[in-house]
C-alpha cells in the first residue's frame, strides 16, 4: 500500500513479462463487463489500462512508475480508456462500496471507512488516484486537465483517506491555480476551496499557506497581459479566507506586520536593497491583497487592527516614495486608501497625497510626447518619461481622478463643505498658474462641481436642527439622496470614471498580448 506500489495484479499478468497491446475492442469489452456486471476481473484491467493511458508517451526511468504490461495501440485506445475511467470511475467505486450519493461529503467519508468492503477495494481505489495525479503531473493539453480536474474534485471523498495522495493533489491543484489562468485555474480552485471549506482544518491551514506563496512568488514580474490573472488569483484567494475568519485573520496580521518591519527598516536605514524591496511587485501585491481582504470582510467581522495597520503602511510607503518618477506607486496609493475609506465607511485623509502630484514639475510645459508606458504594472517612470507630455497630462487627470472618488464618498456627509475648502484652494491655485488649456479646463470643471456641491450640502445642513454630537442624525443625514445616485456629483464622478476606463483601454492596447 505504499505509493509506489507495483501494478495491480491481475491473474498471473504481474508475473508475466510479455507486453499486451491494448486494442479499443478489448478495452470496450472491459468496459462493457464493468458497467453491466461490476466485474472486479475487469475492472482490475481496465485499471491497469488506465494506468499505461496517464503514462502515454511519457519515458520513466522508474520501473514502478509506470506499467510494463501494457502498452496503448493507438490515439483511440488511449481515449477511450481515458474517458471511460474519469467518467465513470468513481461511481463504479461508490457502487462496488454501496455508498450513497446523498449526504454531506464528511459523512461520506465514514460511511467509506466503515465500510466492511473498504479493504478489499482500497487498492484500486488507490491505484485509479495515483494515475490521474500523475496525468495532471504530465498533461499538457488544457482540455484533458480541466476534465480530469473535474472529476478528481468528484473523488475527493476517497483522496482524503489517503494522506500522502492527497498533499500531491493540493500541490498539483496550486500549480494549476497559480500557472493555468482561465477554466483551468477556476477548476482548480475549487479542489482547494472544498479541501479547504469542507473537510478538516488543518487543510484550510496548508491551502492558505500554499496558495499565498503561490501567489507572492507569481507577482516578482507582472506584465500588462498578466494583470488579469494576477487579479484573478488575489480575488480567489481572498475568497479562500473568508471560509475561516479567524484564522485568515489571524495569519494576516502576521503578513501584515511582515511587511511594517520592512518598511521601518526602509526608513530607518535609507539603504537602496530596503527601497527596492518595498518599490518590488511582491510588496505592492502583498498590499493589495490584503486591502481586497480587508474591503471583503470589514463590514461583517472586526478587523480594526488590521484597517488601522495597513493604513499605516501605505502612508509610509507614499512618504517613502515622493518624487515624480514613482507617481505609479503614488497612485496605488491613494487608490488602496479610497478603496479602504469606501468599504469601510471611515475617512481617510487622501487630498494631500494627491495635490502633492499637482506639484510635479519636470521638464517644460507642452514637452513632446514620450513612449507609451504602462501604468499598471509599473511602480517607477523612466527618467525621460518625466520631461514628456504624457506625463504631465497623467498628473492632472490622475490627480483629478483621485479626488473625484474622495470626494465622491462623503459628498452627502454634512462634513463635506469643511473637508473641501483646502482641496478647492490648491485646485484654483493650479488653475491660476498653468497656462495649458488643455489641463486648465479639466480642473476648472471639477472646481466647479466640488463648489455646486459645497452649496448643495452646506444649505441643507442649514436646515438642520440637530447637533454635531447627534451621531445617529449625522450618519442619517442626505441618506436617501445619496441611495438615489441622481445628484449632479455622482454623475460628474461616473463620467470621469468611464473615460479614465477608456483611456487606460487605449493604453493597454500598446502592448504586446493585451488583446
């Protein structure tokens, strides 16, 4: 019962060196013998069959890797065995055991044990297993790994009784998770969720594990034709954690606080390999996806610690990093924190980090055009970037943006007049100074809706009678304004949004794979 187990025998078949062809007919006879008349005989071969057809044109050195007894006549023959075993060997197995389909899959895990023919099956069971393992090992073609993922995730009852076979099932699923993208990745998350969710604990704990080095490890280098999955992986593996709250918790304040020791040491030291390491793809990903986590779950669970924590972190990332060249980094930023203060429901102070873009001054005003950069999988500009049009039109509109969505969030909140007075006099301050229409005119029309809606929220808290201490009427207050989503602001911030989508469309386009 080891895992390298030699073939099952079959009569004297173990003992007999001549090699058998396999021909579609002999396998259909099997299969024809198995389904109508539960012929263990059979199905023993057919087992053997199917353990030649996961080792099809693959060489192994190892004399009990694969069959020695069998080889596959042809392409036909090799699906035919293929099919039938992944379609109908777990069934076959549930009958032969006399197992019901109903019940949850933790019951049906004891029913299995208990199983007075357990024993006598166990190593066919085990032996249908390890092949389709090792085809997932060694398939390449997307199809077969999706359909065989398919039907591994309907034996996973059986795959938790044996320990050994099932930390290479999680291993294999990660892989395919992590390097699959598209169904493949989907199928294969949902080996993990279920081993994660369904069964015992301790396999929520090594999913957790893997997948988050697995995800870390795939964001070293992200190109614009990976966001996508990258993306992907971190909304799945968000998904991952709310199946155990505290644990998740729990584990992300230890990554959390990972990542403030290494940003203090940055500060502390001002040492280049500390700049490099917090400026890395793997840092920003690990933000991010603790962010998305964080968003996902703070309305329902208490995770205070963990908000006021990473808040922390990425206002000394955005100190860390003030010059033009890391506006990128800058934007994430201050993206992060409104995707925080939105989820949330709590203010947090972003106008300053991003009037501070307004400030960037390279190079002269109306400068030509540079090369085409990607904004999204970049944290730091090449220095002939900064001296381009390109770049200063990506500060205004980035700047321009931002502030939108803040103040898109609290432009029904009775604070909103007192929160808009600095933001409102640096922007006149940019609209009086820069001479390119271009940019002046853009501004002025966000000037002009952050003050309609200064006079809009400033004449109802007129009105009022209630005072500032009366939380419950403050929390209340333009409520069903804000539900409606009819106000000028809201409409002004929808549009703004809709063309920054277009605009990083037409971006992304430049680049190779992005279609």
């Amino acid at each position: 019962m080891s895992d390298d187990d030699m073939q099952l025998s079959n009569g004297d078949i173990a003992n007999n060196k001549e090699i058998k062809l396999l021909s579609t007919s002999a396998v259909n006879s099997w299969c024809q013998l198995v389904t109508e008349q539960q012929s263990v005989s059979a199905l023993t071969s057919l087992l053997n069959g199917y353990r030649s057809a996961c080792h099809y044109g693959v060489e192994s050195s190892n004399a009990l890797d694969a069959d020695p007894c069998h080889t596959i006549q042809d392409s036909e023959t090799f699906c035919t065995i293929l099919m039938f075993m992944l379609n109908e060997a777990d069934n076959l197995f549930r009958g032969l055991l006399g197992i019901k389909s109903s019940g949850s899959r933790k019951e049906k895990v004891e029913e299995v044990k208990n199983s007075s023919k357990w024993n006598t099956f166990k190593p066919l069971i085990k032996s249908y297993l390890r092949s389709t393992l090792f085809l997932l090992n060694q398939a390449t073609d997307v199809e077969i790994l999706t359909f065989s993922l398919a039907r591994v995730r309907a034996s996973m009852t059986f795959f938790v009784l044996f320990p050994s076979l099932l930390r290479r099932l999680i291993k294999i699923a990660v892989h395919l998770w992590a390097t699959g993208g598209g169904t493949l990745s989907s199928y294969a998350f949902l080996i993990i969720r279920d081993l994660a969710s369904v069964f015992s604990s301790d396999f929520f704990d090594t999913c957790f594990v893997k997948t988050y080095k697995s995800f870390i490890g795939h964001c070293q280098f992200v190109e614009p034709v990976q966001l996508k999955h990258i993306e992907y992986l971190r909304n799945s593996f968000v998904e991952l954690c709310s199946i155990d709250m505290q644990k998740s918790s729990s584990k992300a304040m230890v990554s959390i606080c990972q990542l403030g020791k290494i940003l203090h040491q940055g500060l502390q030291t001002k040492k280049k390999e500390a700049f490099k390491n917090i400026c890395s793809w793997q840092y920003t990903s690990c933000i991010d996806l603790w962010v998305s986590f964080i968003s996902a779950n703070i309305r329902d669970y208490d995770l205070q610690p963990l908000l006021s924590m990473i808040i922390q972190i990425i206002n000394g990332v955005a100190i860390l990093f003030p010059g033009p060249r890391y506006l990128p980094l800058r934007i994430k930023c201050v993206q992060w924190l409104n995707h925080l203060s939105s989820s949330s429901g709590i203010f947090i102070p972003v106008a300053s980090l991003v009037l501070d873009i307004l400030e960037y001054k390279i190079g002269k005003e109306g400068g030509k055009s540079g090369k085409a950069c990607s904004f999204s999988t970049s944290t730091k500009l090449p220095k002939h970037w900064l001296k381009s049009r390109n770049f200063q039109e990506l500060c205004v509109l980035s700047a321009i943006e931002l502030l939108s969505e803040h103040f898109a969030q609290w432009s029904h909140h009775i604070s909103f007049p007192d929160l808009a007075t600095i933001p409102l006099i640096c922007l006149r301050k940019f609209h009086e100074t820069t001479t390119i229409e271009n940019f002046r005119r853009p501004v002025k029309r966000l000037i002009d809706q952050v003050e309609q809606n200064v006079q809009f929220v400033q004449k109802k808290r007129d009105e009022v009678a209630f005072s500032p201490k009366d939380r419950q009427s403050v929390e209340s207050f333009l409520q069903l304004e804000k539900f409606s989503g009819n106000t000028p602001f809201t409409q002004y911030y929808k549009s703004i949004m809709e063309k920054a989508a277009a605009r990083n469309m037409v971006t992304n386009t430049k680049f190779p794979g992005a279609e």
